[in-house]
C-alpha cells in the first residue's frame, strides 16, 4: 500500500481525523446509513468491511433460528403420537410437508421486505415473527384434542422460518463488493443449513422434548423465546439499514423472462428442494420403516453433512464446472436413492442410513454447485448478448430470489410424495422410484442446456 492511500484510508476512517463511523456512513437515526460504496476500495478497506462483517454475523444468527423454527415439526411429527395423538401416517407427513410449502411462497415478498423496510428492520420483524409458530407449537401440542386442520394450520406459520433465507440473503448482497459476495453468502446460507442439523440433534431433541424421563413437547416451542428475543436485540442494536439499498423489479421481470432462470429453477427443485425435503421427511421415514430404531437419534446426520457439503460443491464447481459438478451429484444422488430401496428389501438400517448420508452429501455438493451456476450463466449470456456485466448481475441476483423460491418447493414435495406412496402401494419404494427418475432428468436437461455441443452455452463451461 502507498503512502498515499495509506493517508486517505486514514482520512476516510477514523485515523487522523478521528471521525466515528456514524459520520463515515453518514448514519441517521434508525440506523440508516446514507453512504455505502462497498466497491470503493478504500471506503471498504476504511470502515466497509469491518460493517459489513457486523451485519453479516449477526444476520447468521438470524437464519440459524429461522431454520431452526422451520424445521421442529420434523421431529415433533414424530412424537406426537406418543403425547395423546392419534394422527395417520399421511396427516403426519402434511405437518412436516406444509412448513416448506409456506417458506416457499414468503421467500419472494421477503426478498423485497429488504429494500422497502431496511436490512435491519426487517431481520427484526422477521425474528420477532417466529414468536408465532414457536407459541402455537407450544400451546397445541399442549392439548391432544386439538384438531388437525388447526395443527396443520400452526405448523403452516413455521415457514416464516423459510422465507428468513430469502431476505437475509438479499440484505447481505446489498452489503458486500462483488469479489466478496460469493463467500459471505455462503456463509449465510451454512448458517441458515446448519440449523436444520442443529433441531434435529439428539442432545437438542433432548433439551427440547424431554423433561424428567418424559415427553413434554411444549418445551420445543417455549425455548425458543429467549434466542428470538435476543436475534431481535442484536439486529435492532447493531445491524444496519442502506438507504442505497433498492428493489430492483425490473431486473426481477427480466430474470423471469429468461428461460435460464426456469430451467436452473426446475434443477434448485432436486438440490435444495431434497435437501430441505429429506431432512424435514427423515426422522418420519426412520420410525416407519425401522421403528425399532430411535429415529431422533440418528435423523441429524442427513442434515449435517448436507450443510457441511455446501461450500464444497461450490469449491468443485469453480474448478470442474457448475454444470458437470451438478450432474456428477444428480447421478450420485439416483445411486443415493436405489440404495435406500434396497435397504428397505434387506430391512437393514445400516444401509438405509448409509444410502441417505449419500443422498444428502449429494444435495450439499449440487447445492452449491447449481449456486454457483446462476451467475456464470448469466455472465456468459451477457458476453453472447452483449449486455452490460452490470445488468447481467442485477438479473443473476434477481434470478437467484427466484430460484430459491422455487426450489424451496421441492421440501413441500418430498414429503408429500412419500405419503402418497405410502396411501397408494403402501411402500415407500414407489416414492423412490419417483425421485430416482426426476434426478435422472435433471441430469439430462442439464446435459441439454449447458453442456451439449452446440448448446448455447456449451463453450462457456458455466
């Protein structure tokens, strides 16, 4: 560094003039901050990075619990009928299926929540909004005359936890340079995946379920009132709102005009969508087909190596190519899948849970690869097309909200289709075969699309 840019770094921070950072950001009250350029070298170096790093971990801790919260009936479903239910093997499968079906549809309108209410508003709103499932969790399972349709109706508010991803996502987009988003949102989102691991854990199941040798599933929803409490605090005392942070729907209209858009929306389905899916359907599928088997003892696994994964599909993808990266773990994830059908023929839980660490390794890796997709696809449209890098990465971030709604449909899915199966054959099996075939479509469309010679984008190795 010279000194010349050593003297205007100090300049700009609160070196030599010994300005404050509320005067640095031209920060208002409220929290708003009037002055953010990220891409300035000398802004980020000067106060940028050490805000963004601020809100960002912060943010973390905010889509850990909505994942959390989104993901507790999958081990509440299961204990239900040990409390006083009396719930068939479908009713349980819709309490686990609906959460992601509502995450789904919020994920949209919590993307534009970011720029109309503020970064930091809206992390409060949205925390304080799991105060809702997590009470009505506590108070139905409290009263085993509660009829399903106002069970599966609760379980509905757990997709609040869903749609957290979206906007967190999106606030820290506004908040970091383009060299550094890939990592910072990879980071949001492991924390946001590592929450689903985390409910799922036994020593967690046992601080939320088990009171004194007994069952007391109220204490699952109560617990969480404290950590809510406290996401909210954090974000309201130090996270920050952009007044430079905007909605861009026009960029929104154009990404849903690109075919690529849907295309990469239909492959988010079998990555995330499984991977949200399985974990929220596999403690269920455990105590069905092994029920001598503690399912809440092992059911954790598929959602951590899952999360843990995630980083390294998109590490592979910048070296072998998004799209061969994506069809090497659809292959992997149809292999995952006959596994787990030949478990249940050898009724061997040992393959079972083998087949599905498998399946969810698989998922993690295709997460991140098809993540790291989106914007080489539209970089490489852009060079083809001749538009602007700036507007092919205002569409490519558009078109992510997009396609992690979606794909957050598969996890609505998933479940539903192993009670389907379950209704009509009276097997999972059926289920399976259904999944082991969609994969191996998405293996060829994504053949097609972005790697067949004379495709589009064959040349581009996205």
């Amino acid at each position: 560094m010279t000194s010349e840019s050593q003297a205007v770094i100090e300049n700009e921070g609160i070196g030599t003039l010994g300005r404050s950072e509320d005067e640095i950001l031209e920060r208002t009250s409220g929290r708003w901050v009037h002055r953010w350029e990220p891409e300035d070298a000398t802004f980020w170096q000067s106060v940028g990075a050490r805000v963004a790093k601020r809100n960002l971990k912060f943010s973390i801790y905010a889509e850990f619990l909505g994942f959390s919260v989104w993901l507790l009936w999958s081990i509440i479903a299961v204990k239900l009928n040990d409390v006083g239910f009396n719930f068939s093997a479908d009713q349980l499968f819709w309490l686990v299926a609906v959460p992601s079906l509502v995450g789904s549809v919020l994920r949209l309108p919590y993307t534009f929540a970011v720029p109309k209410f503020g970064g930091r508003n809206w992390t409060i709103i949205s925390a304080l909004l799991l105060v809702v499932p997590t009470i009505g969790l506590a108070w139905a399972v409290s009263h085993p005359a509660t009829p399903f349709w106002a069970m599966l109706l609760i379980a509905a508010t757990a997709g609040f936890g869903g749609g957290n991803f979206a906007s967190s996502m999106a606030n820290i987009s506004f908040f970091y340079p383009e060299r550094e988003k890939g990592w910072a949102l990879g980071l949001n989102a492991a924390g946001g995946n590592i929450g689903v691991a985390f409910v799922q854990a036994p020593f967690i199941i046992s601080a939320l379920v088990v009171v004194g040798g007994g069952l007391t599933l109220a204490r699952a929803g109560w617990i969480w009132l404290p950590f809510i409490a406290l996401s909210a605090f954090l974000a309201w005392k130090f996270m920050d709102n952009l007044a430079d942070a905007k909605a861009d729907f026009t960029s929104s209209a154009a990404a849903a005009k690109r075919s690529t858009t849907w295309v990469m929306s239909f492959l988010y389905i079998g990555t995330f969508g499984s991977f949200i899916g399985f974990a929220a359907a596999f403690p269920l599928l455990i105590k069905t087909q092994f029920p001598t088997v503690s399912a809440l003892t092992f059911a954790f696994l598929g959602a951590l190596v899952g999360s843990l994964m995630r980083p390294f599909g998109g590490k592979l993808a910048d070296r072998f190519s998004g799209a061969n990266v994506t069809i090497v773990s659809f292959l992997v994830m149809t292999v995952g899948v006959f596994g787990a059908v030949w478990s249940i023929s050898l009724k061997s839980f040992p393959v079972f849970l083998a087949a599905f660490i498998l399946l969810f390794a698989s998922t993690g890796v295709a997460n991140g690869s098809t993540y790291r997709m989106i914007p080489a696809i539209f970089q490489a449209r852009a060079l083809i097309s001749g538009m602007a890098a700036a507007q092919a990465r205002r569409e490519a971030a558009a078109a992510i909200g997009i396609i992690s709604a979606v794909g957050a449909f598969g996890g609505f899915l998933v479940p539903r289709t192993f009670a389907w199966s379950t209704g009509a054959y009276g097997s999972m099996v059926p289920a399976f075969l259904v999944y082991a075939g969609l994969y191996l479509v998405m293996v060829a469309v994504t053949w097609a699309v972005y790697k067949r010679p004379g495709a589009l984008l064959a040349e581009a190795h996205v």
